[in-house]
C-alpha cells in the first residue's frame, strides 16, 4: 500500500525530509513529479492523466502534510519500513486502504522513478 498522512497530522514537518522519493509535501504546496526522482519524460499517473514532469500538480491537502501515492513506495528499495512513519510524533502515516499495493508494484516503482 502506499501510506496515507491522516488529519491527525500536527504538521510538524518532520517526516518531509525523510522520505526517498520526496513524496511528502506541505500542505497546500504544489507537487511535481520530476521533484527528487529522475523522471523526465511525460509520466502516466495512477488516475490516468499523463503530465509533463516539471509541471505543479494540485496539492493533495491545503490543510496537511500530504504524501502523492504516485510517489511513494512505502521506501521499498530504499529501506525496511516506511520512514515517515518511524519518524512522525503523532503516528498519523498509515498505510491507505484505498491503494493496497504488492511488494513487486512498489518495487516497479521505485525503479521507474529512479531509473
Ligand atoms: S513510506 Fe517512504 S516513500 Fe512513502 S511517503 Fe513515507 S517516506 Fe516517502
Ligand atoms: S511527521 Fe507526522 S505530524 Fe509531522 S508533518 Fe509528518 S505526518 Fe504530520
């Protein structure tokens, strides 16, 4: 799965700099997804949509420390457990029952965003 930040988030920022793929954002900051990973070419994301790499994307919260799910890969080839998760005070990085995802998806991933 990839992991979710829930509205428990005191947006402590602490997580934001742990994560591998630069998945995590601050609320109401735009994301891209050329940011930290070496993607440069047009990118299909998981709602369909192909967008140029260096273009702003709508952030996912206004409120919140967000995660982009086509970012993350749960730091599967980077580490053994989520890193926003061991780091956040507050326990709010949980994983999203809504993107249940397997080891081999999020490992395809990884290498596609560093490849
Ligand atoms: S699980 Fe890892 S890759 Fe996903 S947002 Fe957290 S730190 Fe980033
Ligand atoms: S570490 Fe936890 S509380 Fe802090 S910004 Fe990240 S998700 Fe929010």
């Amino acid at each position: 799965m990839a992991i979710m930040i829930t509205d428990d988030c005191i947006n402590c920022g602490a997580c934001e700099p742990e994560c591998p793929n630069n998945a995590i954002y601050e609320g109401g900051v735009e994301w891209t997804i050329s940011d930290g990973t070496t993607i440069s070419a047009p990118y299909t994301i998981e709602t369909g949509e192909t967008i140029d790499p260096d273009e702003d994307q709508e952030p996912v919260s206004d409120e919140f420390y967000y995660i982009v799910p086509d970012k993350c890969t749960e730091c599967v080839g980077f580490h053994e457990e989520p890193q926003c998760a061991a780091v956040c005070p507050v326990d709010c990085c949980v994983p999203d029952p809504e993107r249940e995802e397997s080891e081999s998806i999020l490992a395809a991933r990884q290498k596609t965003l560093h490849a």
